[in-house]
C-alpha cells in the first residue's frame, strides 16, 4: 500500500494570493504596452522583459502576443525562439 499525502489547493492562502496579485499586476503591463510609445524594434525586448518578470522560465527570442493571463506564471516555462499567438 502506497502513502500518499494530500495537498488540498486552496487559492485564498495570502501566498497564492500575493502571487496572482504580482502576476496580475505584470501581465497588465505586458497586455497593456502602448505600441505607439514603444518602437516596433523595441516592442519585442520590452516584452520579453516582461516575459521574465512573470513566468518561471523564458528562452531567448521569444515572444507571446497578448492577451497573456497567466494565474501565477511562475509553473511556466517556455524555451527559446518560441512564438505563441493570440486566440
């Protein structure tokens, strides 16, 4: 017979709250990024900064067109050179 421990997920504990708040918070600005005050050579580097602000792991040259609405962002990991469209 195997022992298994039960997590029960709970997303009310402040520390998945806090996190979906900080998440939140830079995805806005990653959705939110005004392409008439950022240059379309920038655009892409502004975003990946972005990128690495929210989730666990982002290879280089990559770039998600938004809308990007991670929960928390930081169980993603996405490798290099990948471009993920919008819906």
């Amino acid at each position: 017979m195997h022992n298994l421990t039960i997590f029960r997920y709970n997303p009310i504990v402040p520390r998945l709250m806090e996190a979906r708040h900080r998440a939140r918070g830079v995805t806005q600005d990653y959705n939110n990024l005004d392409a008439k005050s950022v240059s379309y050579e920038k655009i892409a580097d502004v975003r990946y900064e972005l990128l690495q602000k929210v989730v666990g792991k982002v290879g280089s040259g990559t770039f998600v067109e938004p809308p990007f609405n991670p929960d928390y962002g930081c169980n993603i990991v996405i490798g290099r050179d990948c471009f993920i469209n919008f819906k």
